[in-house]
C-alpha cells in the first residue's frame, strides 16, 4: 500500500488522502479506481513519475506544493513555496465576509473597496472578488514571488484584483500606492462631513505564530513553508495586528469593517488592543475545531 510508506509522518487516515490526493490529481483515477488498486497498471513512465512524488513525500514536503495546487473555497489556486498554503480556517474567514455582504444584503457589493493585506496566493481577495463582482478589491504583499504568484491565481480563475508590492509594517515604503490612498481618501467624505478612508473593509491572515511555538508545528509546515508568513517574535505576538489596526483606523471608511485571521492564544488580548484603539462591535468567531480564530471590528 502507498500510503503506508508516509505513516511515518502521518497517521493512517492522512497518508491515506494524501495518496489518493496524488493519484486523483495528477493520474486521473477515480475513488473507484483506486480502491481497486488501479495504480498497479501504470505505465513504466507513470510509475517512475509516481515513485519521484512518493520519494518527496517522504521527506515532508507538502502535496499541495508538489502538486502546485490547493484547493480554497471551492475553487484551485496554484501555489508554490513562496506562498503559504490555504487553510479551511482562512476559508471560514471568507465566508464571514461573504454572510455580511453576501447578494440580496443591504449593503450593495459595487460600494465596497476591500483590501486583503498579506495575500499570498490571493485566495482571499480573489475569492471575494470573485463573489462580490463588483466590488474593487485590493491586494497587498511585500513578497515579489507571492504576488507573481497571486497576479497568475487571478488570471486564471479571471478575478479582477488590483496587486500592489507593499510592507504592511511600513504602508509609506510605496510612495505610488501611498500617494493614491491620499488622493482617494481626500475625495471622500462621510454623511456628517468627516474625512473618511477608502475602504469599505480591510481583511489580512498576518503571520501570528510565536517562535515558542515552532515545536508544535509539523515537519512540513517548518520546511517548505515561508517562515515571514508564519512568524513573530515572542515578545510581541500582535506586531502585525497592531501595525494594520492602526492603518485601518486612518483608512476605513465610517462603519468600515476590519477581519482578521487570529491565534487563539491571543484573542482576548488582541481584542483588547482594537477596543484601546477606537474601534467598535469586536466580535470573535470560533472555527470548525472550536479555536478563537477569528476577530471583526467596526471603525467608529
């Protein structure tokens, strides 16, 4: 049995969909095809492929990057070591934004400008593009490969994304995006007259994982995965939230709304820091496996 030569890695119930991943994807085979053992009638070419993915299996490299693809919100997105590979956690987080300004709510989808700070691969921008079509979505990334990566994802799955090159901790290191948030924020105003920022809402899944906590983490993720994605400093585990409230409360529009992916060792104290800095409503959600994963708040 394939799938017995990653139990060393992966409990039985993992390796087991990892193969079948393998075989339905890059082989064509069916369920049926391989519960009947079709992988036996590969040609000699075929097996030599099958065997190359089985050898970089073993050494804890992630299907998804061997493949070159990952599954999000029901649609494929290409990704590669430069980017993180999508979480159902993170889907969950479209998901919220989706059942607030889902067809048919009050807020009609062409008056929003979202921003997804941190893309990667762009599954969430473009999955919100991609639901909310006439919405402007923005897309921000201080990596050059996870925005070459990002900019094909939207192409392909024919996203309409605006990607800029941008260090969420620094947003002025871009003098272009800089001076166009300036000209767009200065056109606009709210009901009682007060500057408001662009965008409707600001989403980001910042890296939230503490150094102390890289000895929980599988062998894979700490390999292959990029560590600036990942991790923040132990003493300061809200380093990039801290960084993007502050921008979101200059850059919200009235009732904007700010999403984030969190770490449920954080939460309380996260929620905390966006209540000491002006914002409203803050509410934590808990995802499928009852974590405190994620926080939305209201900019006043």
């Amino acid at each position: 049995m394939l799938w017995q030569r990653l139990t060393p890695l992966y409990d039985a119930g993992e390796a087991k969909a990892i193969v079948r991943m393998v075989l339905e994807e890059r082989f064509g085979f069916s369920y049926i095809d391989i519960a009947c053992g079709k992988e036996n009638s590969l040609s000699a070419d075929q097996r030599a492929e099958l065997d190359e993915i089985m050898q970089r299996l073993e050494e804890a490299e992630p299907v998804q990057y061997i493949l070159g693809d990952c599954r999000f919100c029901g649609r494929t997105f290409h990704v590669e070591p430069g980017v993180l590979i999508p979480r159902p956690e993170t889907e969950e987080l479209v998901h919220w934004v989706l059942e607030t300004h889902g067809k048919g709510e009050h807020v009609k989808a062409n008056q929003k400008h979202i921003l997804d700070i941190g893309t990667g691969s762009g599954c969430i921008a473009i999955s919100l593009a991609l639901a909310l079509e006439q919405a402007d979505v923005e897309a921000w990334d201080i990596s050059e490969d996870a925005l070459r990566i990002a900019a094909c994802n939207a192409r392909q799955l024919g996203a309409r994304v605006t990607f800029f090159q941008q260090d969420f901790l620094h947003f002025e290191i871009n003098p272009l995006t800089a001076q166009r948030l300036t000209e767009t924020s200065t056109k606009r105003l709210s009901t009682n007259g007060a500057q408001e920022g662009p965008y409707s809402i600001i989403i980001s899944n910042p890296p939230y994982i503490c150094d102390n906590e890289r000895h929980k983490m599988e062998a894979n993720v700490l390999a292959y995965e990029p560590e600036q994605a990942l991790f923040v400093p132990d003493n300061d585990p809200l380093l990039f939230y801290r960084a993007i409230a502050r921008f979101a409360m200059e850059s919200l529009e009235s009732s904007g709304e700010l999403y984030f992916e969190i770490n449920p060792l954080y939460a309380q104290e996260l929620s905390g820091m966006l209540s000491s800095r002006g914002f409203q409503h803050i509410t934590i959600r808990k995802d499928q496996f009852g974590k405190e994963r994620m926080i939305k708040a209201i900019r006043p």
